[in-house]
C-alpha cells in the first residue's frame, strides 16, 4: 500500500481512498458522538451553513470550535461533550480543520475520518478493503501538526500490517502544539482533559466513513471486518 501525508491545500486530485485525521479534536469528538448514541455527523462548510441547517431541522445538535455561540448546542471538546445524550441524534459539526479536510476530498470513493481514538479500526478498514494507495489528509497546521501526521503514520503502519508500538507516537502527539495549548486553555471552548481524551488509543472500535447524502457531507461509523464488535 503507497501512502502519501498531505495538507489540506496540497490535495490537488481527488484520491482514490482518503484518511482525513484530526487528533484535537474534531474526529475524536466525531467519535464521542457517536458513542454517546448519535446517528450520524453531518460535516458543515461553515458556521452560516450549520446554523441554517439548524434552522431547518431544530432537533439536530450543533457544535464549533472556541467558544460557545447563539445557535450552537455544543462545542468541539470531547471532555464537554462525553457526558452528553445523543442518541439517534444527528449532530452538525464545522471545525477550522477536520471537517474542512474531509470536504476537500468529499469526491474520494472513500473517505473516512480518524484520530487515535479510532486508529485500529480504521486501520482494519483499510486491511478489509487493500487499496493500492491511500491520501492521509494532515488536517492541523498546514499538514505539519505533529499530532495528526503521528497518528497518520501508525494507522498507514497498521493498515499495512506492520507490528506499531503506539507509544512513540502518542508522545510526540502529547508534545505537540496542539496539546500545549489544550492544557493551558489557549484554545477557548476545551478542557484540559480533552488531551487525554485525544490520546486514547482504540478507545472505540469503530471506523468513520463520510459519504455525499442529499448533498451532505455525512459521517457513519463502520465495524471492520475484523472487528469483535463486526
């Protein structure tokens, strides 16, 4: 399996297989979600989007980064929202990175959204369906947040059936930028739990696949085959 690591504004032809990764946070929240019982996270393009989505259906639950706004529920924090009853809920998710790197590729065959969390099972997703090549989609500082290429780079290693120690790469996570600025409360709407949360590893075994429904931008979990869940 040839992988390539990109940026957002490197991904100039559509991939065949897409793996947009966000550690911190918005696909480790993606995933609380979904085990918190949501149905599925549609993935706005922008806050005017997820609001006017909102409007239309007042059931669905609306979450950003930083801090709380009119109109949105929650905010991307997984220690905020773990605690949270989503069930059969469909929740609308716009961050400045994930769900933008996940619209970048929207017309992959397959595209599906990972942080540690989720690493195994989205690496058994990609064992299950051996493309010949996969576009890791670095979605944090450029493509060069050190949290998102690590956890990119272990879960390409899984995929390809390599025996990973984890732990290097969760600590250059740990040390990242990202995380620095979790812990000291740079970023508003966190919690300096959510790096912890973030450095989960395979805390849920599901994988993410966002598909084009209705000309939404829509993630679903999805067992591997292998999974013992499956």
């Amino acid at each position: 399996m040839r992988t390539h690591f990109l940026g957002i504004a490197e991904v100039t032809d559509v991939p065949g297989v897409a793996v947009v990764v966000d550690v911190m946070r918005a696909y480790t929240v993606a995933a609380w979600a979904f085990a918190r019982g949501a149905e599925r996270v549609v993935l706005a393009e922008s806050l005017e989007d997820a609001l006017a989505l909102k409007a239309r259906h007042p059931d669905w639950v609306t979450l950003k980064d930083g801090s709380p706004a009119p109109g949105f529920d929650l905010v991307n924090s997984p220690a905020l929202l773990r605690n949270t009853d989503l069930s059969g809920r469909t929740v609308v998710q716009k961050t400045t990175a994930g769900t933008v790197g996940a619209l970048a590729v929207k017309d992959a065959p397959l595209v599906l959204c990972a942080s540690f969390v989720v690493a195994e099972a989205t690496a058994g997703l990609l064992r299950d369906r051996a493309p010949r090549e996969v576009t890791f989609v670095v979605t944090g500082g450029s493509g060069r947040a050190e949290e998102d290429l690590a956890c990119a780079e272990y879960v390409a290693g899984r995929a390809g059936g390599d025996a990973m120690n984890a732990d290097p790469y969760l600590r250059r996570a740990a040390a990242s930028r990202s995380a620095a600025e979790l812990t000291q409360g740079v970023r508003e709407g966190s919690s300096p739990e959510d790096v912890a949360l973030c450095l989960e590893l395979d805390r849920f075994p599901f994988a993410m696949v966002a598909t084009v429904e209705d000309s939404l931008m829509v993630l679903r979990q999805v067992m591997p085959a292998d999974s013992p869940s499956a």
